[in-house]
C-alpha cells in the first residue's frame, strides 16, 4: 500500500580486514612476555622455553610436556585449601606447611592419564577447558612415542602425528590447533610450522596458568572507592 510506512534497515556493519602486518606482531609479543613469564617462574634460564620452534622435533616435544606437567601440578596444589577441617584442632585450622608439601609430593606422583590420575583431577577441580585437555592428551601421547622409543628420535613430529592420526582423527588440532588439516601433504608440515603452532598452544597455556597462579594484586581500599564512584 501507499501509505504503509517505509522500513529501513539497519545498515550492515563493515568488518575491519585482518591485517596480519598489525596484528600478527601482536599475538607474537603476547607469546613472547607469556614464555618469558613462565621461565622466570619455572626457575629456568631466558630461552630454555623460547628455545622449543628451533630445537629438534623429538626435543621440542619431550621439552612442551616437561613444562606442562609441572604447571598442572601446581594448578592442582594450589587449589588446597587455605583452611580445612580438622578433627584435632579448631573447626577451621590453618593447613600447615608440612601438609602442603605432602600434597604437593602426592600430585607429582600422579600419572598423567587414568580415573585417578592427574588429568581427571584437574577437570574435576575445573582447572582445564576441554581444549587445553585435549592439548595436554595429545602432547603427552607424541612425546611417549619419541619417549618409548630411540628409533623415532629421528622421525618428525609430521610422521608421528601422521601415524596417531589412525587412532585419534584430530590429533593434529589437539596438538596443533589447526582445523581440517590433510596429512601427510599439508604444506604446514615443511618449515617445522607443526612445531611452531604446537609452541603457540604451548604459550596459551602457559598464560592461563600463570594468570590463575600468580593472580594480578587487588586494589586498595581508596582505588575500589573510585571506581565505585566512577561507576
């Protein structure tokens, strides 16, 4: 009709192109001060982590696992309690140091894999996301291949991953993070890229650990004032 009234639409918003020259210097500073972070924190010489896209295929894999398990271990130990129950002592009496060093040695003993192993506990503290599970499963089945055997020292992480591929079809995105990769032509399989995505989830990792373990200092009284106010 008409007189029916006109409706506009709301134009579409135009989506900003990625512009890898701006944000991929980014993403790589992010990695950069997240291993740089961690190193200090694992006690462990500048480099020892930051080293992994240049080392051999076998050692890259074998130093990935080496620093996530003890990361998972301290994510675990820290989520004793500060207080807990006691039945020789007050209703809420402070866990002593002694018994923190005991849980501390009880998670280390842990397997990795299993009901009770530490995997399982994770998730059911709620450390992990599926995807930095799957990410750990994934590591830890390469690294027992090169682990378990010194005829596959040699081999690179595309062949051992190619060969897993049987058994777990997405082992490469576990690993990797890439989607609907075709092995064993892919092209990210030269120039030791693999190994490179495996080192960015790697770091991802290691940023949201040390983000729940070293949690940034709350803000004094006077700051939470303003921004009370501000609001």
């Amino acid at each position: 009709m008409a007189n029916d009234p006109i409706e506009v639409s709301e134009p579409t918003p135009i989506k900003k192109p990625f512009d890898v020259n701006v944000r991929w210097p980014k993403y790589i500073a992010r990695i950069n001060e997240s291993v740089a972070t961690a190193e200090q924190h694992l006690y462990v010489p500048a480099g020892t982590i930051s080293s992994i896209p240049r080392e051999p295929d076998f050692v890259a894999v074998a130093k990935t696992y080496a620093i996530i398990e003890p990361l998972l271990n301290q994510l675990i130990v820290a989520r004793l309690p500060h207080n807990a129950p006691s039945f020789a002592g007050p209703p809420q009496a402070p866990v002593e140091q002694t018994t923190i060093e005991g849980f501390r040695t009880f998670v280390a003993a842990l397997n990795m894999f299993g009901n009770a192993g530490k995997l399982q506990l994770a998730d059911g503290l709620g450390l992990l996301t599926k995807d930095q599970a799957d990410f750990i499963r994934g590591v830890a089945m390469i690294r027992n291949r090169y682990a378990h055997n010194v005829e596959n020292m040699h081999r690179s992480l595309n062949d051992i991953l190619s060969e897993e591929r049987q058994k777990n079809a997405r082992i490469v995105q576990h690993v990797t993070g890439l989607l609907q990769v075709t092995l064993p032509d892919h092209p990210f399989r030269e120039n030791g890229l693999f190994k490179m995505f495996m080192y960015h989830r790697l770091a991802d990792y290691l940023a949201d650990a040390l983000d729940t373990l070293r949690p940034p200092p709350l803000p004094w009284p006077h700051e939470l004032l303003s921004m009370q106010e501000g609001s």
